[in-house]
C-alpha cells in the first residue's frame, strides 16, 4: 500500500478523456467526464441508431451501444486510447460500464456467449491484443454467458477501413471472415457479436453473413460506441 501510494504520488493517475489528475474512488475517468460523456440511453427503439444502420442488411434480434461517437467528443478519445495508445484496460472498463447497463433488459438473460469482433493475427501482434477481448470478457463475466474467441476468424489483413464508405469497406471485408461450426455448442440459441465501434456497419455486416449461416440461432450485437 505504501508502495502503491508513492507511485500515485510521483506517477498521478490521469482522467483518459480530460487528463485531469484522478482522486480517491475515481477509475479511469474523472467524475465530470463519466457524468458528461454521452451515453445511449435507448428507451424508444426508434432512436436505436444501431438497427437503423443495420436495417435490411443483418438479421438483429437485438442491439445496444454504450457510447455516442462523434469527431473530437469524449468516446473518441477513449477509443483512441484503447486501439492506438496501449490503454488495453480501457476495454475491460467499458465492457462493465455496459454490463451493469444491460442487466436491466431482460433479453440479455437469453445470450448464451458473445463472441469479440476477431483481428488479424499481424494487427494482434503489432498492437499486442485485440481490443475488444477485454470489453467482451467483461460483459461475459457480468451477464453470466460463455466468451467465445473461436467461432470467428479474420483471414486476411487490411489497412484502416475508417475512411472509406460503406459500399466500399463492405467489398473490402466481405470475405476476411471464416466461420467456424466447430465452436458452435448445442445448446447456443442467442449468440451476440461484440466490437468497439459501429460507424458504417461493414465489419459487423461481414461478421454476421458467416453467424447467419448458423440456423435457429438468434443473433445480437453489443458495441462499446456507434457513430452519431
């Protein structure tokens, strides 16, 4: 303890949105910032903007984000932090911010595992995780359901896809993932994919043309944040 004291004291822990110094109770975010980040308090599912992007294309049961994303906002900062500046337990942070979120609506009860948007295993290595394994792990922890990292796989390797439109990043991504029913469990009725962020729908549309080929299941999607 004393230890740990005097690294906070030479090394202060600092708010990943604001960078202000962290006080006692504080994790990862200050006060102001947790209170002012904006969040997807969906009651009215005409306001869910993730079926809107996803309308007629992925056959959702459900879905729900955590964060509204936008440029220079709050969530971007963190997502930055989590993909590209090593802060990997960002995503475990968000995963039980969302948790305790999503224990109020009775459909997360019938998820039988969720399973994290796969990476490339060069990007895994470059990065050194994926950083939505610790979101996902989380959720997984909280809602009492299986982690399952084995029934999708990313074959190929690209570039960033963030700039490019949707039609476009969907030609690039349509084939990248490989579905594996030998991970499938008998007893899987309600599967939910997880990723960080939702902005044109590409990836999470790929993922789901290979779960969709798994018949009777149900099908979900959890997202750390989805562009506003």
């Amino acid at each position: 303890m004393l230890f740990q004291g005097a690294l906070d004291l030479l090394f202060p822990k600092v708010c990943m949105s604001c960078e202000a110094q962290l006080h006692t109770g504080e994790e990862l975010m200050c006060t102001r910032c947790r209170f002012d980040i904006p969040e997807c308090n969906w009651t009215n599912p005409g306001d869910n903007l993730i079926t809107d992007k996803l309308l007629g294309r992925v056959p959702l049961v459900y879905a729900d984000a955590l964060l509204y994303f936008e440029k220079r906002n709050k969530t971007q900062k963190l997502i930055h932090e989590l993909k590209y500046k090593n802060q990997e337990h960002i995503s475990k942070y968000l995963g039980l911010w969302h948790a305790e979120k999503l224990k109020r609506n009775a459909w997360t009860s019938t998820i039988d595992a969720i399973i994290p948007v796969p990476i490339h295993a060069k990007r895994k290595r470059d990065r050194g995780y994926n950083q939505v394994e610790g979101y996902t792990k989380a959720l997984c922890q909280k809602l009492n359901c299986e982690y399952n990292d084995k029934l999708l796989y990313r074959k190929h390797y690209s570039r960033t896809q963030v700039f490019k439109n949707r039609l476009a990043r969907t030609g690039v991504i349509e084939h990248n993932f490989i579905l594996n029913p030998k991970a499938v469990k008998s007893n899987y009725k309600h599967l939910a994919l997880a990723d960080d962020l939702i902005t044109t729908g590409a990836t999470a549309e790929a993922c789901f043309i290979q779960l969709s080929k798994l018949k009777h299941i149900k099908l979900s999607l959890l997202v750390m944040a989805v562009a506003a």
